[in-house]
C-alpha cells in the first residue's frame, strides 16, 4: 500500500495555528523516502508555519534525512523522536550535531524520571500525553523542564478544559483535537443569534438575492465589519481594500462572495473581535481539500457544480460545534441538496465518505481514513495536494 500523508494543526496558547502535525500511513521502514518524495509539495505549506515529523532513531545515521530537513529548512521542522532515543550515545550524539546545526528535536516523554537526564542540548521540545502529563508527571518537574529552557507540547487534547490546563502550564504547542468539539462551559449563545445566523445560511444555500442578504448585514452591522475582514484578509489579497458591502459584490463575484458568506458564519461575529478562530480556518481547510479532491470521483447525481458542493459540504461539516445544536436540527433549518445533507448528516454517498475521511484524518484514525481514501480511488498524490493546497490557503486567513 502506497503511503498517505495527514496533516493537522497544532496550536499556540492562544489558539491560532502555529505548526502542522506531519503524520504517514502506514509507517514502515521506507516510510523516509516516503516523507522526501513529498517533501517538494510540502514546501509551500513549510513556508507558512513549521512541519512537526514524527521520525524513526535509525534516519540519525542516513544521509537522506539530512538533505530531507535541509530540503524543508531547519526552522520549518521540528524532528519528534521516541522516548528511548536518548538512551543510545550514538543516537544522542547525532541529536547534538542537528541541535548544533540549528535543528529544532523533540522528544516523547512517557517515563517522567528521565526528565532529570536531559538537557536542552540534545532536544528542545518535550512531548507529553495530556493525560500522563496531568496525571503522571509531578507538577515540578514541567516546571523544571519549563525553566530550563524546553518548548513543552501536548498530544491528544481533547477537551477545551485540557487544553486550558496546559496552557496554564506553559506548554506552548498542543494538538487541536478540542476544536471540534463544543466547550461545555461557555453559555449558549441567545436564540435570536441562531435565528439570525441560520437565516443567513439559509440565504446562501439558496443563492437569495443581493438585497435580501444585504437586509441581514444591515440589521447586524457587524457581520459586513467580520465580512470586510475576511475579504481582506491575505487570503484574498485586493489590489484595492474593499470598503463596502456592495464593492464586495462587485470585486469578488456572486460565486466568491457566496464562498465567504458561507466562512463568515464562523466568523465570531458575536463574540470577541481579533480572537485566533481555529474552527473558522479548519472549516476552510475542510472545504478546500474537499474540493480538491472531489475531481477524482464519479459524477454526483443532483449536482451541478461538485466543486461548490464540495466546499459547502466541508464548510457546514461543523455546524454542529459551532451553533452547540445537534447537526440534525441544523439540517432541518437549512434548506440543503438531499445529496449533501446526507453527506453530512452520515457520511453516506461518495461526497460523505470524503468527509469521512477529513473527520477520522482529524481524529488520528490514520488506517481508516487511508482504507476509505483507497476503497475511493483517491490516489496519496491528490490526497496530498488537496491537503497542501488547503491548508496553506486556510493558514492566511485571519481576522487580525
């Protein structure tokens, strides 16, 4: 079985993308000259933010991984090894010449007693568990590993309290499995604010027309500030800042305005202005690769246009996180192709088990996603475009 590639993002403190988790199925010993084939695709998505690569200890001594990071650049990797890896001296040596070299190593911690014999010149990452780290290492020695100069990351965070926890205890890279899941402890937005937002996806599922979309902006002004913001976000790029709702319209086309009509739902338009939004890029992100690989499959019944149903489908596959309502509910307010709320509601169909394949990708469920992207004829070649193109696309948007 050929390789496929999946990337996730990992996240600062204040939960703005700050790197890419690099991981590969299925992993095998050639698994390195796997990562360097995709090395060159890889390069645009290196030049927004770093790459995370979990490698084996045996590519210390091959030549090939040396070109691989210079390939990539020092900077733009950060080289994850197993814990045992400082037990062996030659190993440890090898980690010394890249740290000397400008490499950034980081190491897995599952025994928390070697914390005592590492030192910054071998590995300047640390990564940790959530769990063990909360439960199994004492609250000293990551204040210790801390001081003494590690970047400490968390692995498997999955609830917004988790990543909270960690946040509080200096740990400055951690995974972004919480993002899709809704933070029991804010309050549930007001109904009114519901109203208005699926009133406005119901407008752009339907393709309404200008005045009736420009009605909404004018009863909630701030949703053409957030609009505005996006359009001229990098993503976009303007020769000339847009000012207005209507010049919006006219520079970005019916077809592109729906698109980021469809982003702006995620915009924290009623929130606080200027917050990093890790749901409103992953959304994008899912919208993108999904388009990118809707190509390879079978014509879809109903759908004039798979692309836009492709970006649509990724962009409302978090809905549910978003408006902390059931999915189901959503889908009934929202007056959707029969093929697309399928997708979305179960994964059915062609177009839904793309999805699928985004949903487990962002779960860790490697093996699955890589069977069903297969069983689809999705090849690792468009897969991993499709990952890069949206990813390094969703990166630029901001709202800062």
């Amino acid at each position: 079985m050929q390789a496929y590639h999946f990337f996730s993002p990992l996240l600062a403190p204040n939960r703005a993308w700050a790197a890419f988790d690099w991981q590969t199925f299925p992993a095998a010993p050639a698994e390195l000259s796997a990562l360097s084939e995709a090395g060159d695709p890889c390069l645009s998505l290196a030049r927004q933010m770093p790459l995370w690569i979990n490698c084996r200890p045996d590519w210390l001594q091959t030549p090939g991984f040396r070109e691989f990071i210079q390939k990539l650049g020092r900077d733009q990797a950060i080289l994850a090894f197993a814990e045992g890896t400082a037990d062996d001296k030659e190993r440890d040596a090898a980690c010394q010449q890249l740290r000397k070299d400008g490499s950034h190593l980081a190491l897995a911690i599952t025994d928390s007693s070697i914390l005592k014999q590492l030192t910054i010149s071998s590995f300047d990452h640390l990564v940790f568990d959530i769990d063990h780290a909360r439960n199994g290492v004492p609250l000293i020695d990551l204040i210790n590993a801390h001081q003494y100069g590690f970047q400490l990351a968390a692995r498997n965070v999955m609830s917004h309290e988790q990543f909270d926890w960690a946040v509080a205890k200096r740990f400055t890279l951690l995974s972004s499995q919480c993002v899709t899941t809704v933070d029991t402890r804010v309050p549930v937005d007001a109904d009114t604010t519901r109203l208005k937002l699926l009133k406005l996806l119901s407008l752009v599922v339907q393709d309404a027309d200008t005045r009736e979309i420009e009605e909404i902006f004018r009863q909630e002004p701030k949703l053409s500030y957030n609009l505005l913001r996006l359009v001229n976000s990098v993503a976009v790029g303007p020769k000339t800042p847009i000012t207005g709702f209507n010049q919006a319209i006219t520079l970005l086309g019916r077809r592109q305005l729906q698109r980021w009509l469809q982003l702006l739902i995620y915009a924290n338009q009623f929130g606080q202005a200027g917050q990093p939004n890790p749901l409103l890029q992953l959304a994008a992100a899912r919208g993108k690769c999904l388009e990118g690989m809707i190509s390879a499959l079978p014509p879809l019944p109903e759908i004039d246009d798979p692309g836009e149903a492709a970006f649509m489908t990724g962009i409302f596959s978090l809905l549910d996180t978003l408006l902390h309502l059931p999915l189901a509910d959503v889908l009934t307010a929202v007056p959707l192709a029969p093929s697309i709320a399928a997708a979305l509601a179960r994964h059915e169909g062609p177009l839904g088990q793309l999805l699928k394949v985004l949903v487990d990708g962002d779960a860790g469920r490697h093996e699955t996603a890589a069977d069903t992207l297969k069983n689809l004829g999705i090849s690792p070649e468009l897969h991993l475009a499709a990952q890069v193109g949206a990813y390094t696309w969703a990166s630029r948007i901001t709202l800062e």
